[in-house]
C-alpha cells in the first residue's frame, strides 16, 4: 500500500535533493585541493624532489594533474582545476581557496624576508603552474636557478615548464641537465629518458 501522490511526490523530491547534495560534496572532496600538478604543501629538500611523475613528468604524492603529451609535439594538459584559478572551487570572487592564499601568502612572505631561499621560489613556481601561470612559474624557477644552478628539483621543474609551455627544445634541454645532475637510479631518472624521445630528445 504506498502514499498518496500528493505526499509521496515532496518526500521523493526531498530525498533526491539530500542524495544530490551529499553526491556533489564527494565530488567536490574528490576533485579538491589535492588535484594540483605538483601537490599541496610539498615538502622540498635541497638536491631532492618530492615530485613524483605518474604518466611523466609532474606530479607528486597525491599524483597531480599535468599528464605528458604521448604524441610528442604540444603543451601537457591540465585535467581540472588549479590553486589560484579553480582548486577546490574558489570562491565567489573567482580567486583560490583560503587555504591556497595561505600558503601563497606564507611562500611570499618568506621571500620578502629571504630573496634567496630557492626552496620558496620552488614551491611557488609550482603552484604558479598548477595555475597555468606559466610565465609567474618560469620567472620564480629561473630566479631559484640564479641561487643554486644545479639543484635538481628546479632543473626538472622547468623542464616540465617548458614542455607545458610547447618549447620542446628547451625542455629538452633541461631534462638532459637533469640527468647529468642524478644519479642513474633516481626515482625519475627513467621517465626522463622515456620523455626525451617523444619531445625530439
């Protein structure tokens, strides 16, 4: 024996709504702050990398979002949002998510009061990028580089810069630097060699 329509139609339509809002916050967790191409919060160490590469090259633990281009000619793509663009919604102004203008403000904050600390300028390249500012990204990495000129993690940053920017020849370039400065076994030494081939290395 069911209910009548005119009861039974609101509490169907009351349970859709509940069951559609709890669907949209998982996605919404799902494809949160941790989607960015180099990872949230990642912890640097002079002449080591955090980053870690899932197709190639960026990415980090949690993996990221660039994917290497497999065709060999052309920019990576970026699978969804970016801190400062998009990450984990916004807000209603369009800027990124408190949490990302945290650590964007706490990175620039120790600029400010160190020009020279390249683990900084590192970490705000890469969330320069996840936000496709590739430009603001190139900018802080070659800065990082003037400091400390073969730090591996910067080297191979603005490699995977160059290649989401489309200068294959320049990444091409720093990919190979990056394997003169690590050893044989590094952790992203063979995705290097992989890559090369595909970019006219």
């Amino acid at each position: 024996m069911g209910l009548p329509a005119r009861i039974a139609i609101p509490v169907f339509a009351v349970f859709a709504i509940a069951f559609l809002g709890i669907l949209a916050w998982f996605l919404r967790v799902g494809f949160g702050t941790t989607g960015s191409a180099f990872g949230p919060s990642v912890v640097h160490e002079q002449g080591d990398s955090r980053i870690a590469a899932t197709a190639a090259p960026i990415a980090t633990d949690p993996p990221g979002t660039f994917t290497v281009p497999q065709t060999g000619s052309g920019p990576m793509q970026s699978a969804n949002g970016l801190p400062g663009a998009s990450t984990g919604g916004g807000n209603a102004a369009g800027g990124p998510p408190a949490p990302v203008m945290q650590e964007l403000n706490a990175l620039r904050a120790r600029l400010a009061h160190d020009p020279r600390d390249v683990d900084a300028r590192i970490e705000l390249a890469e969330m320069e990028a996840d936000s496709r500012h590739l430009d603001l990204a190139l900018k802080q990495i070659d800065a990082a580089l003037a400091v400390r000129p073969n730090d591996p993690h910067a080297v191979y940053d603005r490699a995977v810069i160059f290649q989401t920017m489309g200068h294959n020849a320049d990444a091409v370039a720093d990919y190979r630097h990056y394997l003169r400065l690590v050893p044989p076994d590094d952790s992203r030494a063979a995705r290097v060699r992989a890559i090369l081939p595909k970019i006219g290395g």
